[in-house]
C-alpha cells in the first residue's frame, strides 16, 4: 500500500473535492476513520479503516499525504482537486 504516482490516478477529474476528503481525515484522526474512503465511493477500505481505525493510524496519515499530494483517487480513479471547475 505505497503512495501513488500522479500517472496512477487517470487523467479524468473525480467530481468530489479533495478538501472535504482532507477534511474527513482530519476527522479520522481523532476516531471515526475511513470517512474520507466512503465519500469518495471507497466502501470496502472505508469500512475496514472504520473496523481498524485507520490501520492504527497509519491508514490515515497515508490517505492524508495521499491528498496532499494530490494523488488520492476516487473509485472510478478520477482524481480529487482541491477547487472548484
């Protein structure tokens, strides 16, 4: 589970906002983890970082360099942005 590349995400844009993903993370942090997998249609691995939380943490902080990074994708693999189109 290493981070991804910029190539690895496709070249669509997802429809969901990578801030309010960053949001759900920061959330997880203090206990309701996965948030930020479920919104992005992620149901499997949300569900299992909620069960898990976050792999400890270490799920979390790599969602959150993910999407920092801008490299975090959405289920289709359409990557987040953080503004508006």
């Amino acid at each position: 589970m290493g981070l991804l590349s910029k190539e690895d995400c496709a070249a669509v844009v997802s429809s969901r906002r990578a801030w309010v993903a960053f949001v759900f993370v920061l959330v997880g942090l203090f206990g309701i983890c996965g948030l930020q997998r479920l919104y992005v249609g992620r149901v499997c691995t949300g569900i299992l970082q909620l069960l898990t939380l976050g792999l400890f943490g270490v799920w979390q902080v790599s969602d959150m360099v993910q999407i920092l990074l801008g490299v975090f994708c959405d289920a289709q693999g359409g990557r987040l942005e953080w503004g508006r189109r």
